[in-house]
C-alpha cells in the first residue's frame, strides 16, 4: 500500500522483489477498470476515500483474488 501523496491510497500489486523475466501480456485480465498498468506484472489501483475503496469492494477483492491466482 502506498499513501503518499496523503490525498490518495494506492495498492501496488507487483510479483515480489526479486526481478523476474516480464511477461509479453498483463498477467491478469482487469475488466474492472481499476488497475493503472506500470508494466505486464506491475498495477497500481487508486482510491480517492475509504468509501471509493467500499464502492468498489467487489471489483477490487476480484482483482486481489486473480492477482494472487496469477
């Protein structure tokens, strides 16, 4: 979680420290809307308000799900 700047929380969703080969496509289908892509194994998704985290709890607990999945 990252939460600087302090006006906004941000999840980082990335494979662990060690570098590893990138993959050639997104390692995960975010239909969602909600991952900003870095790279193909590196997203961050950003919330405003706790309660933009609540309004969108079922899409980001499906993108934790395949993320962990993946």
């Amino acid at each position: 979680m990252k939460i600087m700047p302090s006006k906004k929380i941000q999840l980082v969703f990335h494979r662990g420290s060690k570098k590893q080969a990138l993959p050639s496509t997104q390692i995960i289908i975010d239909t969602s809307g909600l991952l900003s892509w870095k790279t193909n194994d590196r997203a961050v998704a950003t919330f405003n308000t706790a309660e933009d985290i609540t309004a969108h709890e079922k899409s980001l607990v499906n993108v934790v799900q395949n993320w962990i999945a993946a």
